[in-house]
C-alpha cells in the first residue's frame, strides 16, 4: 500500500466511526419514539375501553329503567279503573 492510499485510509477511518455514531444516535431516538408512541397508545387504550365499558353499564341502565316504567305504565293502566270504584265508597 502506498502512503496515499494509507493516508486516505486513516483520514476516513474518523468519519466512518462518526457516521455510525450518528446512525446509533438516530436509531436509539427512533426508538424512544417508538416506546413513547407505545406508551401513549396503550395509556389512550386504557381510556378507550373505560369509556366503552361505562357506556355499555349506561345502556344496560336505561334498558332497566325503560322496563320499569313499561312496567308502572301497566300498573297504572291496571289502577285507573279501580280508582273511582275507591272514592264511591
């Protein structure tokens, strides 16, 4: 090898090594990014299905109170005619 060629050698060896410095500094912040992103996404999940549920316990509580007026409304219906039948006496 001749001394240019050794010199061209040994100058690049410098940028190569920070070359793939920069690489590894890219690539861990890739992935930070990355674990933040699943972090958040599991975090929005997490309130996605809170919601889901309490709206689901809400929907289960109207179809009961909605049975429960069905409910008086017969009664009611039933009470009605008994009611002058009451006030005759």
């Amino acid at each position: 090898m001749n001394k240019t060629a050794l010199r061209l050698t040994l100058c690049s060896l410098p940028l190569l090594s920070l070359s793939s410095f920069a690489t590894a500094n890219d690539l861990n912040s890739a992935r930070n990014v990355e674990a933040q992103t699943i972090t958040q996404s599991a975090q929005s999940q997490t309130r996605i299905n809170k919601s889901s549920d309490k709206a689901f316990e809400l929907k289960s509580d109207i179809a009961m109170l909605e049975q429960e007026v069905a409910n008086l409304e017969v009664y009611e219906n039933i009470c009605k005619p008994l009611l002058p039948i009451k006030k005759k006496r």
